[in-house]
C-alpha cells in the first residue's frame, strides 16, 4: 500500500474505494482526527452509532482485534474499528508477526483505521522502523504535518464560508496567526466568531480583536516565529501591538524566555529521537501549551543549539538590565528582538 498526500486521501475517501488498513499520524492531530472520522462518516453517514462500529483506545487484544476484523458486517457493506494511539512501541516484538498477519488479511469488507493523536514514536527505535514497514505494506499511511498560516488560514475561510458567512483571506489568517497556528484552537475559535456574526455578514478584524481573547503567550510565540524567519516587518509590528496594549517588557522577556526555553528542550529532544508527545508528557504540557510544545519540536531541527544558547545569553541580559537598572524598557527590549534575529 503506498504513502499518500492529504489531497490523495482526500479523493480515496469521496471514491468510497476504500483500503482496508489506514494508519494517520503526524503533528498536526486535529487532521489526524478528522480524516478516521472523515472514514466513519462517508460509510455511516449521519447515523450517530452503528453496531458495525468499533472503537479503541491503545493497543487491544490482537487474538481479539483478528476476531473483529474478520467477522462480517451485520446488514452493511462495511463494518469499521477505529484504534485510537496505538503505541508502536510498546507491541512486543514476539507479536509482529501475528500482527502483520491481522493487517495481511482483513477483508474488504472491514476497514480498519489506526490514527495517532497523543501518542508518538522514534523514528531511532528499530522496532519502530519494522512496524512502519509493516503498516506501509498493507495500509494506506498518510502523514499530516503542521500548517502554515496561510493553509490554516484556507481552511478557516472554508469553514467560514460553509457555515454562510464571509471573511476576507486577510482576516482568515490573522485568526491562524493569533492562535499560533493551532488547528485545533482556530477551529474553536472560528466557530465561536460563526455564532456571532449573522447569516451573510462578514467576520471583521474589529469581530475578531473584541470575540478572541490575545493571550501574551501567544502573541509571543508568534513574535518567536518571526524572528525565526528572519522576518523583522512582522516582529516590529507584534512588538508594536504590545506596546499599544500597554504590556511591560518585563513580562514580554520572560515568556520570550520560556519560548526559547522550550526551543532548547525540543531541540535536544530531537537529536535525541525523543518524540513531541514524551517531552509534553515529560513536561506536564497539556492544552495550548501542548499545542505549541509539537510546534517548537518541529521548528527545533532547522535550528543550530549555539544559536538557541546565544538568545538565551541575550534575554537573560536584558532581564537583568530591566529589573537592575533604569533604562528604556521599550527600547531594550527591541535591541533584544533585534540582537537575536541578527544572531
């Protein structure tokens, strides 16, 4: 079974052909999600529950998965069991080949979706390495990777439209950018901003300032993300943002801090194969910190730990000169944002 893109699993889906086996993983779990229950609902339709629907948690019982993937459907075409995190590590070695045989003979009349949204792995471990072969010979894999603002900002406008009413690709992507490109706040917010505004109206920036609330932590990871990018116009322009709020620099600081903070661990986590999900696990992240946690790991491989160690140097500098010395806070604390973009 091969690899797919989102646009080929989208049209295996709407073909209603489909494979017996998915396996779903990846960064981005809202899309991971969505697509085993874009499965489920394209065989079920609207029906809320159906006795040929399975649904687990972790890794089952194989003696007992065969038996389910084996048996027919009761008065349908397909039955459908949906495996939430299964742990690829966690299956012993001694069960690969039963295993393998479960994945090799499930009927077409079974389809069987594995979908990981809270639990990772190493790419290091060989047992790992076996298993991913094993599922990309017999299952269709597809590897849903993190967004873009302008892809989030696409799918806003999607949603927005479907439920008739209006945004302005600008506006769609300013959403993304203030919920740090995390699919799975923009999706909440998005809906929220739908119930407010009327049938037919528009979804305004003045809508948007007064209905998502601009939480500080995410105003600096996204002023992080531009000045990973290089990207001095939108860094000056968040920092402007901040001041006009009448945020002191101190507090700025020390979640620019915790940000890159977090860069370091993910970096390190990283070149040690350690998974997202184990460093947030690790950590205690949950919710939005989560969120930004798989964000940061992804970002970590492009950077240098020099580079992360100098802006650590550089904002504890500045910390220490705000809270020691009389200064210019507002301009220190651009020299900083400037001082790191420049490295």
């Amino acid at each position: 079974m091969p690899t797919v893109t989102e646009a080929q699993l989208i049209s295996n889906i709407k073909s209603g052909k489909f494979s017996p086996v998915y396996f779903f993983y990846g960064e981005e779990s809202f899309l991971v999600k969505t697509y085993a229950m874009r499965i489920k609902n394209k065989i079920f339709g609207d029906v809320k529950t159906d006795i040929n629907l399975l649904e687990l948690s972790g890794n089952p019982d194989l003696a007992m998965l065969s038996d389910h993937a084996e048996a027919l459907p009761f008065f349908a075409d397909h039955k459908v069991i949906l495996i939430n995190d299964f742990n690829l590590e966690k299956l012993p070695e001694g069960d690969f080949e039963f295993f393998e045989n479960i994945l090799k003979n499930v009927p077409d009349t079974t389809v069987m979706v594995f979908y990981l949204t809270g639990c990772g792995f190493s790419l290091r471990s060989g047992r790992v390495k076996k298993l991913l072969e094993i599922f990309k010979k017999y299952a269709v894999v597809c590897e849903f990777k993190p967004l873009n603002k302008m892809k989030i900002g696409d799918i806003i406008r999607k949603k927005v439209n479907k439920q008739k009413r209006l945004i302005s690709p600008t506006n769609a992507e300013y959403i993304a950018e203030i919920t740090a490109c995390d699919l799975n706040l923009a999706s909440v917010e998005t809906t929220k901003l739908c119930c407010y505004v009327e049938e037919g109206k528009e979804i305004t920036r003045e809508i948007i300032d007064s209905m998502i609330a601009k939480r500080l932590e995410t105003k600096v990871f996204t002023l992080s993300d531009a000045m990973l990018a290089k990207n001095k116009r939108d860094a000056f322009r968040i920092l402007d943002e901040l001041f006009e709020q009448r945020v002191d620099p101190i507090p700025v600081l020390a979640a620019l801090s915790t940000v890159y903070s977090d860069y370091y661990t993910a970096k390190a986590a990283k070149d040690k194969g350690i998974p997202p999900q184990q460093v947030a696990a690790d950590f205690g992240y949950t919710g939005m910190k989560a969120s930004f946690a798989a964000k940061k790991y992804s970002q970590a491989a492009k950077m240098d730990m020099k580079d992360l160690r100098n802006a650590m140097e550089i904002i504890f500098e500045a910390d220490v000169k705000c809270k020691s010395s009389t200064v210019n806070r507002r301009l220190l604390l651009e020299e900083t944002v400037l001082k790191i973009m420049n490295g």
